[in-house]
C-alpha cells in the first residue's frame, strides 16, 4: 500500500478499507492475508515540532480481522481522537527527553564552570573523574580517551583519558590506521555492517574480535581487557574533524539513540574546552614569571638612566616609560590571573552605569553613530553580593550583544536598573527583534554564541536569573540578582 498514507497526511482526513484483498492500492496482500487481516482504518497523526524540528505527519494504521467491514461514523470518531492521544504522548515523551537531555548538559558544564567560579584551574584528569559518572545512563564507560589532529592531518595525538593511570598521554598514531582514518576523515562507506555501524556522528564498532578497522594488537588489547564495544564520536571545527573521542565498555551495545550521541558529542566539545583551559592555565603559571621579571628590569634601566652620566633623549625617555607602565600592567593582569576571584558586595546600579559609559566610548571607535544610547531611570544603591569582574563580563556582553543585534540602519540601545521585590534588576533594550525559535533555544539553553553561553553560566553561578523578551521590534535581557542588605554592604 503506497499512496493511501500520502494521501491521509495530504488531505489530513481518514481512509477506509473495508475488504484490503479488493483495494488495488494495497499491494502486499499476501502479508496480511497470511495474518488473516481484511479491513484496516487509517486515521492523521501530527506531531508539533519542538525546537530546530520540523512538524511531523503520518498516519496511524489500525487492522481487522472483519472482511467487507462497515465502518461506523463512532469508530472513526474513536479512532481519530486514540490518533490525537498518541500524538500527544509521543509529544509528552518528546518533551521529557529534552527535559533529560539539558539536565544532563547543565551537569556536564556545571563541572567545570563551578571549578572557574571557585577560581580553580580546570584539570582534565578531575573533569573527567567527576563527568563519566553522570554518563552511565548511556554507556557504563571502563575507558575514554580525547585525541587531537594534527596540523599535518597525518597524525593524532593522545590528549587526555580516563582512568589517566591507564593512557599514554602524548602518545602519536598515525592517521593511516584505518580506524583512525574513519573518523578522521571519514574515509569509510556509511552503514550498518556485522561488526560495526558507521555514519557521520559516530563509528560503534560492536565486535572488537573480528572488527575490519582495528589493528591486531589493538584486538589483543581490547580482548585482555574485557571490552566489547568501542564507540567512537568525531568533534568537528569548521567542518574539519580536529578532535574525537573514544569509549571503551564491556557491555555489548548495538546502537545508541540520536539524544545518546548528542550528549557524548556535546561531553567532548566540553572536554575539548576543558583542554584548552587547562593549557591556557599552564601557561599563565609560567607566564607569570617573565612577567615579572621584564617589568623588574623595565625597572632597573629607568633607574641606572636617571642615576647615570647619560645624554638626555626624549624620545628615548617616552619609549621607555611605555615600556615600563605597559609591562607593570602585564605584571598586574598576570597576578590577576591567577588569583581567585573574590566576592564583594557592590552597587548594581553603578557598574551599569560606568559599564554603559565604556561601551559608548568603544561604539564611538567603531563609528556606530546610528546607534542612539539612552540611560533610564537608576535606582541606586541595588546592593549585590558577587566577584565584580564576574557582572561586569555579565553587562558588558549583553551590552555588546544588544549592539550587534540593532539593524544597519540604526536604532536605540538603553539601560536602567531597579529593585524588585527582592531583586535587584538590570535591563537592556534594544531595537530589533529576535524570532520565537531563538527564544526556544534560550529557554532549552542551547544558546548560540560564546558571550551569551558564558554570561548565562556567571548569572547561574551567582545565584540570579536572566530572561528574554522580544516584540514589536524591541528586545530586552533582564539580570535579576538577590539583594542584600544596606547593613550587610557597611559591614563587608
């Protein structure tokens, strides 16, 4: 049977068969006569999409036994409303593997954004530790490893693992080892084969033993271990495959759920984060001391030229004083950098507005003359207690944001702050509107850009809330933060 589901879904109206045996569209009689089935009702599905999805039609099929059945008006009506029920506890279900879905994502990120927000260094050895174990539900993991590509393309190298006891990290493979190729770049035809599945966004290779891609003392490796299934996730950068990852489980595992493999993938983009954090803070820790040590000697020559019988040169005198207050300043964002941020508590209103004061002087720079800057009404003093550097990333990306969204041919970027109820209250408007899946994707946080990913962490790690508005042609971003009190602001 062909063209009686299309047509339900394009007339959105049921279709019934009373004898299948005389329905010339129905083309594989001999199936359902061998079922003893004669009659069949098919009654719309629709399912509503849910975020990027697309809204799902399709029919729902319910069979008799009965030959030359008489449909009566009740069971299409009983059929119709069974129809529209199934749709809405698929809906349901839908709803409740997003739920899931984001939870598991805010855990994952929380492991590390709780770290920053304590001023810790991200170590990938702990990362791991402290994530695998909320990825149970998906895969009971004995062993993951992160590698990254090359430049060449010709090698890969062992990046970080788990139990890191058991990794080599350093370690160099040769992009040649067909397994590696695979997911490298992506060099094998797309399937369901004996002994592994391969598609873009993953390889589960379910047979180690006999498995075509893996080498043979890597099959000897895998056996004395235990594994089973080895599953691996290519992380892409501009549509290069510079990263991927791989898990090892003694557990049998044929196929996983696309919400399965969008969490493991979303786990290595964090890791791959996590990685660049931890290098990034091993070398703001060796950093520190040339640092230093350059702003010392900037130091020392100033003064062995103002002590000495030395020509006096003006130009020499201004190139060294740059020098000297640029490298004080490198000293100062050095040690900065590896302190802790320390909480304080400060006047919401007054980083606002100095905040809003800076992202004039720089819209000024940029020659953004067609925005028009406007300062509402300020409720001051809005005390807050958080790290002041933390709010004022907050405020400065959601007024750099709000400023790239206002249309070329300009239009208004305002702020203003307030106490409410217990919250103290900062909102930024500006004209041009965001769509309604945009909004979606805010409120499931699959938030797009970096800026607006990292603010909404530092607002959640502070204890606030931050929400979205937008219509007829203006948008604004709120930042609620609990209010303390005048006598708890004296006594800090």
């Amino acid at each position: 049977m062909e063209k009686e589901p299309y047509q339900v879904v394009k007339t959105r109206q049921s279709y019934l068969v009373p004898n299948i045996l005389k329905e010339e569209k129905f083309k594989h009689k001999e199936r359902v006569e061998r079922h003893g089935i004669h009659s069949m009702l098919a009654v719309p599905i629709y399912l509503h999409r849910f975020s990027e999805d697309v809204d799902t039609e399709g029919v729902l099929q319910i069979f008799y036994k009965e030959e030359d059945k008489v449909f009566t008006p009740l069971e299409v009506e009983i059929a119709e409303m069974f129809s529209r029920r199934v749709g809405h506890v698929v809906a349901l279900k839908k709803i409740s593997r997003l739920h899931e879905l984001n939870l598991t994502k805010d855990k994952i990120v929380d492991h590390i954004y709780q770290k920053l927000a304590r001023g810790e260094g991200i170590k990938m050895k702990d990362l791991f530790d402290s994530v695998i174990s909320e990825l149970v539900g998906i895969m009971k993991i004995q062993r993951c490893s992160l590698f990254s590509v090359m430049k060449d393309r010709q090698h890969v190298v062992l990046e970080a693992g788990y139990p890191e006891i058991q990794h080599g990290i350093g370690k160099v493979f040769p992009v040649k080892e067909p397994y590696i190729d695979a997911i490298v770049n992506q060099a094998e035809p797309f399937g369901e084969f004996e002994n592994e599945n391969i598609s873009p966004a993953y390889i589960l290779i379910s047979n180690p033993k006999e498995s075509r891609l893996l080498p043979t003392d890597l099959k000897h490796f895998l056996e004395g271990q235990q594994i089973h299934s080895v599953l691996y996730i290519p992380l892409k950068v501009n549509d290069l495959v510079n990263y991927f990852l791989v898990f090892d489980a003694q557990a049998e595992h044929r196929s996983f759920t696309d919400e399965q493999i969008e969490i493991l993938t979303f786990f290595g983009k964090e890791l791959m984060k996590g990685l660049r954090l931890e290098k990034m803070g091993d070398i703001l820790h060796d950093f520190k001391n040339p640092a230093i040590a350059v702003a010392g000697f900037a130091k020392r020559i100033q003064k062995i030229l103002k002590g000495g019988d030395y020509p006096k040169n003006e130009k020499v005198d201004q190139a060294l004083d740059i020098l000297l207050k640029e490298t004080s300043r490198i000293q100062e964002m050095a040690l900065t950098l590896r302190e802790k941020e320390k909480e304080s508590i400060i006047d919401l209103t007054e980083v606002s507005e100095r905040r809003f004061l800076i992202n004039e002087e720089a819209l000024k720079e940029l020659n953004s003359g067609k925005i028009q800057l406007i300062e509402r009404k300020f409720e001051s003093p809005l005390w807050v207690r958080c790290s002041p550097l933390h709010i004022e990333r907050v405020i400065d990306n959601l007024l750099i944001n709000a400023s790239n969204a206002i249309p070329q041919e300009g239009g208004e970027l305002s702020i203003r702050s307030y106490r409410k109820d217990t919250w103290a209250v900062v909102e930024i408007h500006n004209t041009g509107q965001i769509s309604e899946e945009e909004i979606d994707r805010f409120i499931f946080g699959e938030i797009r850009g970096r800026g607006l990913h990292i603010t909404t962490r530092l607002i959640k790690n502070m204890k606030g809330v931050l929400s979205v508005e937008s219509g007829r042609g203006r948008t604004t971003f709120c930042v609620m933060l609990p209010l303390v009190e005048p006598k708890d602001a004296k006594d800090d």
